[in-house]
C-alpha cells in the first residue's frame, strides 16, 4: 500500500501523522484529500460519505480536520432536537460566540443564511469551511428543505464551504421527491478481517510483546468475527478478556509462544462472553467479576433475558389471557369457545383449512374493548364486577406493554388493544391461575 | 345576595369576606359527624393514630429498601470510582453508560416511595446532580432533555419552537435560560465542579468519599421505562453516549414487568452502549406480608379491622393491584370511617386514656352501649339483679365498661402470640391446610372459631403424624413467640411448653429402650404403602397405621406428641375466639365492608344503571318511589327511554320507541286515555326523546347502526 498522502498545499509532515493515524483507510483518506482540494481552493458543495457501523468515517473526517486544522464544525444530527441547534453550533465554532448569539429565537433557514452572509463578509474564508453532519439519516425527518439547502449551501452564502454528510445508508434513500442538487458519493467498505486483525494490533498491553497481542487478537477475531464487525465493541471485547488470556502466563504454566495451550485455555471463556457479555446479558463490570470468581460460583450471575417471570394481581392475568386469546383466536370461534351451550357447529364449517395453525404465525389481530371485557368475564372463574379498577387494570396493562393499543388514543369510544406477549409467557401466566389456555386456542385445536 | 331589579343583566357579586374562610381537615370530620360532643377528641385520636401508621410504615419500607439502595448506591459508587483509573484496560474499554436496572414489580403506585427515597439517599451520599423523569412528560426528545436539564441546573430551559415559553420572557433576564443541549450540561458541570472544588472541596461532604466525589456523577432516573417511547429513549442514550467522556452519566431504569423489556426496547447498536446490572427488589406479596405483620396482627394499635373488612382491603391488592400504598391507603380509609361514624371510638385508644375517657362519658353514651350487640348479650348472662344495675346505673356501668376494656386488650394480648404459634406449627404442613401465610390464618380466625374448621382437624392430624425432630423445632419456634410476650397467661403457657421440651429432650437420652413390640403389626400396613396409591388414599392408610398404632400401644414419644397438641388446641381454643365474641369489641372494630368496597372499588356502570333503574335512590323524590322495580311514569325522560329500551331486542326501532315514549309520558301529564290527543307525539314530546336517546348515546347505552337507517343498536345486556 502506498503509505504516504500526498496532496499539495499541506504540510508533508503533517500528511504523514494523519496517514499513521489511520490504519487501512490510505485510500479513503486521500479520495477525500483530493477532494479537498488545497485549503484556499473552492471545494465540491457537498460530500456524502456512506458506510456501516463503525467502518471509520468520522474518524477518518476527524483526523484530517483535526490534524490539518482545517476550519470546521462538526455536528451530530441526532442532537439536534432543533434546527437552531445546528445553526448555532456551526455559527459558533466559525465566527465565535457572538455571531451565535445573534440568532433569534427559533431561527429559520434564511435566518442563518443571513447572519452567515453577513459574519462570512466581515471575516470571509481564507481556507475552505468544513461542516460535518454525522447521521445524516435523520436529516430526513427534519424540515423538507433543510437537506437540498444543506447540499448547495456554498451557492447560497457565497462563501468556500464544503458540507460534508456522513451516513449509514445509501443516498438513493435520501433524494427527496422534487429532485436536488447531487452530492458526491464516496463510500467506505468494511473493515476486512485482515484490516481488523491490524488495527486491533495496534493497541497493544504495554507490558507484553507485540506477537503476544496479535496471537489474541488472531483468537478473538477467530471467534467473534462470524458476528460482529464493529471496531468499537471488537476493542472493548479484547480489553475484558485479556487479563484471562494471560493468567496461565501469570501462573507459569505456559509460555508466551505457545499459542496452542493458550487457545485451548480462552476459547470456551470468549464463547461464554459471545453469550453473556456481547448480548449485555451481564454488564462489563459484573462480567470482569465473574472472571475473578472460582468457576464454580459462575452460576450466580443470571443474565437479564433469564428472568422473564412477572407477577401480576389476578385480574390482570385473566385480562391478559382473554387479550391473548381475542388476539389468536377468530372472533366467529368465540361462540364455540365460551358460550355454554353453544348447539351445534359443523365441524367442517368450524374448522377453515387456511385459517387453521395460521394464527399464530400471522400474529396477533386487534380487537375492541368489548369482545375482551366478554371472553374476560367467561373465562374468570368467579362473578366479576365491573369495577373501575377493571377499566384501569387495561390501561397499565398497556403502559406495562403487555398490551398495545391500535386505535388511536383520541378515541376513547371504542379502543381496540393487541395482545403484546409471546405463547411461553401466557402459558406460564395461565399455570400459575390452572386455566389451559391451550384448550381455548384455535390453533392447537 | 339577591337582586331585586326586574331588567335582566350581568350581575357582579364580589364573594363575601366569611364565605373565604376554608375549611380546616377538623371542621370537615365534624360536620356531619354522629355524636358531636366528643368529635373533637375523636378527630385528634384518629389524626394521632394516623400519624403514628404512617410513621410506621414509612420506617418499614425505608427498611425494606435498605437492601437494593444501598446496592444501588455501591453500584453508582463503584461506576465513578472506576471511571478514574488510567490503566491499559480501563483505557482501551469502550466507555459504557453504567445503567442499573432496577425491577421493581407491576405495582406501580409504590414505585414513587422508593424512587424519592433512592434519590434522597444519593443526594445524601453520592452526588447532588439527580434527576428523575417520568414517560408522561417526555413525549418527544426535546421534551425529555428539557426535563434532564431543568431539574439538574435549576433554571428554565428554552426549547426554541415552545409556544408555551411567552410568560417565561418576562423573567427571562433574571433566570438566563439556556439551550436545550446537553453540551450546555457539560460546560455546567465542568463549571460547577471545578468552583466546587478550587473552593472547598469536600468542606460539606465527610472526608472518606471525598476521593469519588471529585467527579460526581450524573444520575438520571428514568421512573417507568416501558412508558418510554423507544426511539426517544434510543436517541437520549446515542446523545449521552457521545459525552461520556467528558460527563459522568449514569442511568437508573425503573422496570415494572421484567429486564428483558430492555432488550425489547433497545436494539444491540443501543444497547452496547450501556453497562447494565440488575438488581431486584423485594417483591410486593412479601411486602404487604411484613405490612401486615408489623400493622394489623400488633397490639401496637388499637385500631382493628373485622374480618370482612380485611377480606376487601386484601382482595383488592390480591386482585386488582398489588399495591402496597394502596392497602394502607385503605386502612386509612376504616381509620376516619371508624372515628367518623362511631361515636364510642372515644375508647379506642390506648389503656391509660381509654379508661379515662371511660369515666367521661356522658348518659347518652353510656345508652349507646347498652344499645351495642355484644353488651346486650354481655347482659343476658348476667344475674338478674345485676342485669338490673347494669341497665340503670350509670356509674356501676362505667366499672364495669373499664373491666370490660381491659379484658379486650388482655385478649388481643392473647390473640397475637397463639395466632403465630398456630401459624408456624401450620404452615409448612403439605398442601396448606390453613393457609401458607397468616394472614389467612388471621382472616380464618377473625371469621370464626377456627378449631370447629375442618381444616384446622385435618391440620391437627396432619401435626400429629409429625416426626419428632421436626415438631421439637416447631415448637421451639412457638416458645420464642411467646417469650415476646409479657402478659401472664402467655408466660405460663411458655412454662408448659419449656416443661414439653424439656421432656422431649429426655427421651432422647432415654431412648436406648427395647424395641416396641408393636413392629410386626406395623410392618403390614407398611407393606401394604408400597403399592401405588394417589395422595388421599395415602393418608387414608397413614391415618389408619396411626390408628393400629394408637390402639396398641403407644410409645413414651407419641404420648408426648399427643400431649404437646392437646395444650397447642387448648391454648388456641381459649385465645383465638373471633371478636365478635368479645364484649365491646365494636369501638375498636371497623366493620363496614360495604363503605370500603364503595370508595376503593367504584362500580361507575353498575350506579349509572342504579340511578336509571331507581331514580328514587338519588333524587329522594317520593313521587319516584314504586314498589314492583318498575319506573313510574313521572320517572325523568331519560329513565323511561332506558326502561323502554331493556324491552327491545339488539336493534331498535326509533319510531316505536317514540310512540312508547309519548304514552307514557301522556300518562305522567295526567291526560284522558280515551281522548284523541292521548299519546299523540307533539313537538315538545319529540324533543324531549330526542334528547333522552342523545343522553343515552351518550353513556354508552346505544350507538347508531348503519344496518338500518331508522334505528340504534343496543350495547348492553344482562343485569350488569
């Protein structure tokens, strides 16, 4: 790989610190380098960088504004809970406080293009400005002309500005409907393994070698690269787990070369965190615990999926479980199911071939307050009042999200709820009051 | 206040300066109140007996709490404390949001107690910059960070597209508002804790802690997650992520159902970024159970609750919603109603003033206890000439009214201990012949006597098939019991009982006896349990062997055993008689089940019917009253269209009801029947109907059909 970035206009030394800086992505970096330009050159009026998770984008952004101190702001979307936020963190690190301050209260568009027209004249750009948009997927929900304002801001403040967006998705999920200035795309691959393998490599344990390190790495990639491929967690992973690498090496038994006996003693250990501490099961804290602990203690630390069971009053188990079969049982089916003496159904009419074991796979069908209440009171095995804490005990069941609500809120004439909860959880619900749900149930007819 | 003027206009009345004064807590309690004398004493009582209650309970939760905060606290401790190492590890490791989720249970209305203590006791220990937010305020992201910022600076916050924020500008130079941002919260804190520090770093904070306190963390809790809208709380935790570093966040979620809603919530991208740990409180069945431990089954309060009483307060938690708070809730409740509606409550007080206040009473009081249940039959077993006295002499009634006080407290003294004893010695037994926790016990007991249960004789046979080393413990367990207790029955019961174990203890040293003889005969029945047999026949042969047994002969242990129950039986049959059996047992037992059930429990739909049904019940008009069930004709319009309306089938006519209507409203108005205007449908009349449907749409009685343009559909059946 050509090592070095070369583009005219910056600092040689400089170049080569940012090419340091960022391990297997030479390419992307000097892509960009060269779109840049030199720093008193226009530069293209938009950039769009797409890339999954973690493939390095605002890092690589970073470095080079950082590192070529480049004016620039960088803001990420998701903070900003308004567009005053975004105008005001671009105005501020550009012209300085009072510029943002010069702001009215919820500012517009033309508000900022204004006050920057009117700071950028006062103080007009000697090297390009750089504003760096990170999720820039969000933009999407904000105001409809934000993002084509956004692509051809250098026309429209007449001022040498770039702005650069970063995203996660592709472009084409992004043009707007009445058609936009065109960014240019730049996208950045994954990580390969190879390129992971040598930027984890890199942040060795300072007190022990460099081949050490790499031969974990080479482990722990082995096991975690088939599911996940973020730098971030891969880095946080390797700090958890290598102090159980080394502990043979502490006890003496083995040696740093020998790589064989040093996997035999980590693999189950990261298979077990693959399970426990990747999925947040246990917390990092509780996980370097449990390290510590005699392996026959490891038991006691119950991860948080283990403890599914859930108390509820009577009632709200009964109201559940009516919920639970209005859901998956076809209201035509009701008659059969809980009115006494029901006469006679043909079976063959009764028993639809599509509609049969299809139920549960389409999952649950909404239903109104009425059939609930109706299927509650036949399945609860005492006389019932209907009471307002009946009523009320639907509404937590709701907010517990056991329940969902479909209609709309405002209508309070006749709410229609889903059931919320999965088959184990409403039979383990319907085992502890003895009501067989599974005989209730079309599906299991 | 009136106007004599005739011309019609707006009329000003300024509000009278007396009218202004409100009404304290006491002037409510005493309007109304049945015998006024002594309702001020009464309100005082009741208010001192609350406090008290609430004091107590209070105590108890922070006690029950104790366990998970101070687990929670070392949690938070422990996460600022890490966050400062500056090793390899520490280094490399993606810096994580510490986040304990705390499941607390489905009772969410106990939930407030226990966060405001959390929150006191970091604020204590920990770190002063706690906010807690709710679901409800936070509908969207500006919302939630407002809220976070708002309660951690203590200043309003701008969001800038908020109508609300026009009053907020008056003060606006005072209070200088602040962006909705939480870079606006970092430089805050880096503020705030470098002046905290150059000035007088831990001058208010003892010493020890200094060290963490530093950098105190951030603690927002988020009371109900499942309340939270997913995408909210998935973005606030990507934005608190990206300021990690420079600020100390750390997160409390409040779980009502179970961790997992974690998982459902937050997808792995989210999820990653947080260092979650689990911690679990008490549950809430245990809770109520020491409620009612320390609360109901103490002579701590003379206050009582009858059996049916706690029967409704019980079901509604068992039922309906597990809440603690409300069940004391509830007790209030009794509690006002008790000291409200009962005037002898003057007595239900402690010993020293109850029997002061004895010695006060006046005539009519003293009338009203012979009016009292429990005295009338007190006095049918009375000699005669007694009889005689107590019925007439004032102060001859009053000693006997102060005996008869103590004899009520000497039997709650009673009643406590035995009822515990008998709950140990019962509630491992298989199957739970008297309930596995005594609070069912207690409410068997409160109903009856409970030795002519027949649970408490299969609980008995079971107890009398027990093996010795268990038994010996089960009954050690009861001798602790009554060591508690001071009053001298308890104490010489615990005499015989030391004296039982004592014996039981010999035999043990005298146990080298010869074999029982009896082994032959045993050993057939024994074999004959090897075969297969369901659980009753089992016992069947069980209780038959002990028969065999018994009718050979018995061995020295057995006799014992037979022995240790036979004192168990008297003491429960001479202590654990129901109250109502007691004489006076009505000033200190609340027993009206019915008001508790009304106001804890409302039925809206079933009075809504009442009221249509019977309007006589609410309107006190006697023209309204009819015997047979049925309305009569000068009903209100609205009861003769429900009545018409339960008299037709799922889809209604409107014209016919109409027609209906107009009959019978012309019988109201008096009209001929034979005349031609009888029944005939005027404007008046229509109208009239229209508005009563309306009203009746309106309560959700019928809704409009498309099946049939002329007519409704009904909504409801049946009686309720």
């Amino acid at each position: 790989m050509s090592a070095l970035l070369q583009q005219p206009g910056y600092e040689e030394e400089r170049l080569q610190t940012v090419s340091k800086k960022l391990p297997c992505r030479e390419v992307q970096a000097g892509m960009l380098l060269s779109l840049m330009g030199q720093p008193h050159q226009y530069s293209y009026p938009s950039i769009f960088i797409y890339g999954h998770q973690s493939s390095g984008k605002s890092h690589v952004l970073n470095v080079l504004l950082k590192e070529l101190e480049l004016p620039h702001a960088t803001v990420s979307f998701v903070e900003c809970v308004s567009v005053a936020l975004l105008f005001e963190q671009v105005l501020l690190s550009f012209f300085g406080c009072d510029a943002a301050s010069l702001l009215p209260r919820s500012p517009s568009l033309s508000d900022f293009v204004r006050i920057y027209r009117q700071q950028s004249s006062q103080s007009p750009a000697k090297q390009t400005r750089y504003i760096v948009m990170e999720k820039a997927e969000l933009l999407r929900d904000s105001d409809a002309n934000l993002l084509p304002a956004l692509l051809r801001l250098q026309e429209l403040v007449e001022d040498n500005v770039t702005v650069i967006l970063l995203s996660e998705i592709v472009w084409d999920r992004f043009r707007p409907n009445t058609g936009c200035f065109e960014p240019l795309l730049l996208h950045f691959p994954d990580y390969s393994k190879g390129e992971l393998q040598h930027i984890l490599a890199q942040d060795r344990n300072p007190s022990y070698s460099d081949e050490f390190y790499s031969a974990y790495i080479n482990i722990l990639l082995g096991v975690f690269y088939s599911v996940c491929r973020d730098l971030r967690e891969l880095r946080h992973l390797a700090a958890l787990n290598f102090s159980k690498f080394c502990e043979p090496l502490a006890e003496g038994k083995v040696k740093e070369t020998d790589t064989h006996k040093l996997w035999r003693n980590i693999e189950p250990h990261l298979k077990k965190a693959m399970q426990t501490v990747y999925l947040r099961e246990v917390s990092s804290l509780q996980w370097e615990q449990m390290q510590q602990m005699e392996e026959k203690e490891n038991g006691a630390v119950r991860g948080l999926s283990a403890h599914t069971h859930v108390e509820l009053p009577y009632y709200s188990k009964f109201l559940l479980i009516a919920a639970y079969l209005a859901s998956f049982n076809p209201a035509r089916t009701d008659k059969r199911f809980f009115v006494k003496h029901h006469g006679k159904i043909k079976k063959t009419n009764f028993l639809k071939k599509n509609e049969k074991t299809s139920n549960h796979l389409l999952g649950p069908k909404p239903f109104p307050l009425d059939r609930l209440l109706a299927i509650f009171y036949s399945v609860v095995d005492s006389r019932v009042a209907p009471t307002a804490s009946i009523f009320s005990q639907i509404s937590s069941l709701v907010t517990l999200q056991l329940l969902t609500q479909v209609s709309h809120g405002d209508q309070i004439d006749a709410p229609k709820y889903k059931c919320a909860v999965s088959m184990d959880f409403i039979c383990a619900i319907s085992r502890t009051v003895n009501f067989e749900i599974i005989k209730y149930l079309y599906d299991f007819l | 206040m009136s106007t004599s003027s005739v011309s019609k206009g707006c009329f000003v009345f300024k509000p009278s300066a007396k009218k202004k004064k409100t009404l304290s807590l006491e002037d409510h309690f005493i309007h109304g109140c049945e015998g006024a004398d002594e309702s001020k004493t009464r309100f005082n009582q009741c208010q001192d007996l609350w406090d008290q209650i609430k004091t107590d309970t209070e105590l108890l939760q922070d006690e029950l709490n104790t366990k998970i905060l101070d687990s929670l606290l070392d949690f938070t401790r422990k996460c600022s404390s890490t966050r400062q190492h500056n090793d390899w590890a520490s280094h490399m490791r993606a810096s994580e949001i510490p986040t304990a989720a705390l499941v607390l249970g489905v009772n969410v209305p106990d939930h407030d107690m226990t966060f405001q203590s959390l929150s006191e006791l970091l604020r204590q220990s920990v770190t002063p910059h706690v906010a807690s937010v709710q679901a409800k305020e936070c509908g969207a992201l500006k919302h939630l960070i407002k809220r976070v910022l708002e309660r951690l600076l203590g200043t309003d916050v701008t969001v800038d597209d908020d109508e609300e924020e026009e009053t907020e500008q008056t003060s606006a130079p005072l209070h200088k508002s602040v962006h909705c941002s939480l870079s606006t919260l970092c430089d805050w804190y880096t503020m705030n804790t470098k002046k905290s520090y150059s000035l007088t770093p831990g001058k208010k904070r003892s010493s020890p802690v200094k060290d963490d306190l530093q950098q105190p963390p951030i603690v927002i809790i988020f009371k109900d997650l499942e309340a939270f809208n997913a995408r909210v709380l998935q973005d606030f935790i990507l934005i608190c992520s990206r300021y990690i570093e420079r600020l100390p966040l750390m997160f409390i979620f409040g779980i009502a159902t179970s961790p997992s809603t974690i998982q459902h919530m937050l997808p792995h991208s989210v999820s990653s970024l947080l260092c979650i740990e689990l911690f679990q409180s008490l549950s809430c069945t245990q809770h109520l159970a020491t409620v009612i431990d320390k609360l109901i089954l103490t002579t701590h309060f003379p206050f009582k609750l009858n059996g049916k009483v706690m029967q409704v307060l019980i079901s509604i938690f068992l039922y309906h919603d597990f809440s603690v708070r409300n069940f004391i809730k509830g007790v209030q409740l009794a509690l006002l109603e008790h000291f409200h509606s009962q005037p002898l409550s003057v007595l239900c007080c402690r010993k020293k003033e109850a029997l002061l206040n004895v010695m006060q009473l006046g005539h009519q009081d003293l009338e009203r206890i012979r009016q009292l249940p429990s005295f009338k039959r007190y006095v049918e077993k009375q000699e005669p000439q007694e009889q005689e006295h107590l019925l007439t002499d004032d102060t001859h009634l009053k000693e006997v009214c102060r005996r008869l006080i103590k004899d009520l407290r000497k039997y709650h003294k009673h009643y406590y201990p035995t009822l515990r004893c008998l709950h140990t010695l019962t509630s491992s037994l298989p199957r739970y012949p008297l309930g596995k926790q005594i609070r069912e016990l207690h409410l068997i007991c409160l109903e009856k006597n409970v030795w002519e249960n027949e649970e408490y004789q299969s609980a008995m046979k079971l107890l009398k098939m027990m093996a010795k080393d268990e038994l010996i413990s089960l009954l050690k367990k009861c001798a602790e019991i009554l060591q508690h207790s001071k009053s001298k029955n308890m104490k010489s019961a615990l005499l015989l009982l030391e004296a039982m174990l004592a014996k039981f203890k010999q035999l043990d040293t005298v146990v080298a006896e010869p074999p029982p003889p009896a082994e032959e005969s045993i050993t057939s029945p024994v074999k004959n349990l090897q075969k297969k047999m369901d659980l009753f026949q089992l016992q069947k042969a069980l209780l038959e062997m002990n028969e065999s047994r018994r009718s050979k002969k018995l061995s020295p242990f057995e006799v014992l055993r037979n022995e240790a129950l036979q004192f168990i039986d008297s003491l429960v049959q001479s202590h654990l008689s129901p109250p109502e059996s007691q004489t006076l047992y009505e000033v200190c037992y609340y027993s009206s089940s019915a008001t508790v059930r009304r106001h804890l429990n409302a039925a809206p739909r079933t009075s809504i019917q009442a009221a249509l049904n019977s309007p006589f019940y609410y309107l006190q008009n006697d023209r309204l009253k009819s015997e047979d069930g049925s309305v009569s004709n000068a009903a209100p319009d609205i009861c003769i269209v429900y009545k018409l309306h339960l008299e037709c089938g799922r889809l209604i006519n409107l014209f016919d009801w109409l027609e209906a209507f107009a009959t019978v409203v012309s019988a109201a108005e008096g009209n001929d029947p034979d005349s031609d205007s009888f029944g005939k449908v005027d404007d008046v009349k229509h109208a009239r109907f229209i508005r009563a449907v309306s009203e009746l749409e309106f309560l959700g009685f019928i809704k409009s059909t498309k099946q049939k343009t002329d007519h409704v559909a009904r909504i409801t059946w049946g009686g309720c």
